[in-house]
C-alpha cells in the first residue's frame, strides 16, 4: 500500500553526502552521536512528512521515494542535486571587500557562514582584504544518501493531532496533553512555554495544520492555565479551588463561494 498526497507518515532517517563519510543529518539520537552531530536543543524524534504537501516537506526526490513505500519499509533513497539541494552556480560565489563583515572581519575563518546583505553564504577563501562567499546551499551539486525506516502512517483524527502537537511544540512528548471530541480539540499549552516568545506563531500553524488534516474539525481550543506560585507558597494546604484555565478558541473560517468564472 502506497501513501496518498497529503498522508502524514512518521519516518527516521539519516543523511549523508554519498561519496564521503560526512553525515549531517539526522532524526535518530544515537546517530546522532555515533557521527558527532549531536546538538543538545534538537528533539530528535521520528519526522512528521506530509506527502506532496509543503506543510511537512522534504527534499523533492525523497519525497517522491516515500511516496511509494508502505509502514515498516527500510530503504536507501539517493537524491541526485536536481531533486535535491539544487546544482552549484558558480554566480553564486562572490568576493567582497573583507570590511563589510565590520566586526567580524577578524574572527572569522574559510568554511564559516556569515551573513551579507541579508544572505547567508559560507566563506571559501580570506585574502588580501577580500573574503570569497559562496552563496550555494552547503550541499548544492551534493547527491544526497537517506538511510529511511517508515515508522507509521497518521490515519485516525487522534493520531494526527498528536503528531502536530509533537512536532510544533518543543517540549518533551509527555508533557504534551490534548482533548478530542466529536468537532473540536483542547490543546493544552505546556506549561514552559507559556511565555515563549514564538507562542503565538505556534498557535496560529497548530490551528491551520489541524484543520487542514483533521477538516472534520470545527473548532480549535487552546487552553492556558496559570498557577499563583506566591500563593501557593504561603499556604501550603490544598487549595478549596483550583485555578481556572484560560481557554483561547479558533473555529473553522466560514468558507467564501467563489465567484463565478465568465
């Protein structure tokens, strides 16, 4: 069984440049270690896909490849530069007077990535006052090798919020909570983050991903609870009352009619 356009599907994975021994990427926390791209902030966990969609993408020849697979599939899939990261263009690589880096003229070294003229670029050469930046992806002109393993497909309306929830919010699994009912679902907001200043960005895809997965759904309700800690403090006996949640609620937009085409 294959996977439709728009099928969320879970996947590990692990990428490396074919020809080399340089691994850059991956979903998995042992490899990630075992090739030393271990980052502490980065929840590795298994990746959310949407197929053929932008919501969840990854590269053009890899999602072609996932299309194709079913549940429990174990693959390598190559991913030649025109499906990839894009072939190298030699106009992309520039030399600038070392001086526009201003204070960071003096730190930085061949293979960094600085940004210019609000573009990121990697340094491939430091000369007599001018700095060579190429401007191509890291990995353009790269064929790209994806060790795969399709862990589940997201069929059930449960199963597709709760991979939404896990990949937009960045907390620990188990400290995310929701409630799905018949048309709508209480998403409760982490604790930890109730005060992040991306909170609201979060909201706003949580909503559009869910309805645009789940569109049975008419209602989205996103719920805050705020504890006085000061309070609690002072009186350790149980409190007679809790506190009352804070609840935020986005209801499916009403759709327009489109207009008559003439």
């Amino acid at each position: 069984m294959t996977f439709d356009k728009s099928s969320l599907i879970l996947v590990d994975y692990t990428a490396k440049v074919k020809g080399s021994d340089e691994t850059f990427d991956t979903t998995i926390e042992e490899d990630a270690k075992k090739y030393s791209i271990y980052e502490q902030n980065v929840k590795y966990q298994p990746k959310l896909v949407s197929i053929g969609e932008v919501s969840y993408p990854v590269l053009k020849g890899l999602d072609e490849a996932l299309a194709k697979t079913s549940v429990g599939d174990k693959l390598t899939v190559e991913v030649t530069p025109d499906k990839g990261f894009g072939e190298r263009d030699s106009g992309k690589v520039r030399m600038i007077p070392i001086r526009k880096l201003g204070e960071d003229a003096e730190k930085v070294s061949v293979g960094d990535t600085i940004e210019v003229d609000n573009k990121r670029g990697i340094i491939r050469f430091i000369g007599s006052g001018r700095v060579q930046v190429d401007y191509n992806h890291r990995y353009a002109g790269k064929t790209i090798l994806f060790e795969v393993n399709v862990i589940k497909s997201l069929d059930s309306p449960q199963d597709k919020v709760d991979g939404i929830l896990k990949n937009r919010f960045p907390v620990e699994n188990s400290k995310i909570a929701f409630d799905l009912k018949d048309k709508e679902v209480d998403i409760t907001i982490p604790e930890e983050i109730l005060r992040a200043d991306g909170l609201q960005i979060m909201k706003h895809f949580i909503q559009l991903d869910v309805f645009k997965f789940v569109p049975t759904l008419e209602k989205v309700n996103f719920v805050e609870t705020h504890i006085n800690k000061q309070s609690q403090e002072k009186k350790p006996e149980p409190a007679a009352k809790a506190a009352e949640p804070n609840k935020e609620t986005t209801e499916t937009p009403e759709k327009v009619p489109e207009p008559n085409s003439s």
